[in-house]
C-alpha cells in the first residue's frame, strides 16, 4: 500500500513515500533492523553536538518494557498501537552535559533524530506513527526517569498492516488521503503573512 504525498514541488522520495499508519502487522522486527533505526537517530544534528535525546525501547515479547510503554499511551492510541512490535518513548535532557545550563533546543533536536529515525524506517519498508498521546507523568512514574529529563513522545514502529483486516475506524484513517497546508501557508518573508517574492516565478 502506498500513499506517496501528492507534493506540489519535487521531494525526496523517502520524504513523499512516509506516512503515519495506524493499522500495523503483527511481524516482528530483528535486532540488526531496530539497531539501524538508531543509528539514523544518533548522526542527527544538535547544537554543540550534544545529541540530548534518549530512547526507551520495548520490543513486543521482551523484558515487559513494551507493556509498560503501551501503558503511557492514550487509550485510543493503545487500540491500535498495541499490534506494533516496537514501541519506543523520546525523552529530552534538558540541560547541557558539558555546562549544565539549560538547553532549549532539546525539543528541536529530539525531533531532529526522531525525523532521521522516521526516513531511515521508511528506506527499509517500515513504518513509525509518532504519538503526542501519552501520559509524561506514567511515564516518569514507569521508567523512573532522571530530573532535567522530559518525556516527549512516544512511536510506535514495524510493518504495514492489512487495513481490509482491520477495524472500519481504523481502516479509514489509514485509507484517507493525505493533505498539508500549502507552502504559502507556513513561508514568510518581508511581513508575516506575505510570501517571498523570490521565491515566486
């Protein structure tokens, strides 16, 4: 099943061929494939070369750790993030190692490496739907998280289900086509609300 984004200027294919599932197969992922997602991860940019992320990650069958993430999630997410055989929580330190002062751009580049992870699924035919829908306070209260340490997403990541097989709800989120807003929509130039006129034909 593809649902290559219908791009109005020329993209990357990795970046027109990833999409957010939510009907997932059951299929197990190997060890060397899941080590290859985070390695994607750690060459992400940072500033000062910090690489302030961390991940938690559950493997389906495992230690329990998978439970427990399933646990922090929402419970409309867990109706369907429960067939995905990884499931993985980013947490951001926010304080510099090397000065111990803040880091505000530990969000940004939490999501740096979470955006690399993504791709790098999508090259290897495998799909991640990252979750805003989490508990932070389980999640503390579950992995014991270290302070200066914030929970910030949870994904859940493996193969493309069959969505004929799947509940109708869950089937057509999957099956919906896929929209965004326009670049003239999010790209300023002289004022706020104005399109570059270089970047117009």
């Amino acid at each position: 099943m593809s649902k290559r984004a219908p791009a109005e200027h020329p993209i990357h294919d990795l970046i027109a061929e990833r999409w957010s599932p939510v009907v997932f197969s059951d299929a197990s992922l190997a060890p060397k494939e899941i080590r290859t997602l985070f390695e994607a991860a750690r060459w992400a940019p940072s500033a000062f070369n910090e690489q302030p992320w961390r991940y938690i990650v559950g493997v389906k069958g495992d230690d329990g750790t998978w439970l427990r993430l399933l646990d922090c999630l929402a419970e409309a997410n867990q109706t369907w993030a429960q067939h995905a055989p990884v499931l993985t929580l980013g947490v951001a330190a926010t304080h510099f190692a090397h000065n111990e002062k803040e880091n505000r751009h530990a969000f940004y580049d939490l999501g740096q490496a979470s955006a690399n992870l993504s791709l790098q699924a999508t090259a290897m035919g495998l799909y991640l739907h990252q979750m805003a829908g989490f508990s932070g306070e389980r999640a503390r209260e579950l992995f014991a998280l270290p302070a200066g340490h914030e929970p910030v997403v949870c994904m859940a990541v493996g193969r493309l289900g069959d969505p004929a097989a799947a509940d109708a709800t869950l089937a057509r989120r999957d099956l919906a086509p896929r929209a965004r807003n326009g670049i003239d929509e999010f790209v300023c130039g002289s004022t706020w609300a104005a399109f570059p006129d270089a970047l117009r034909d």
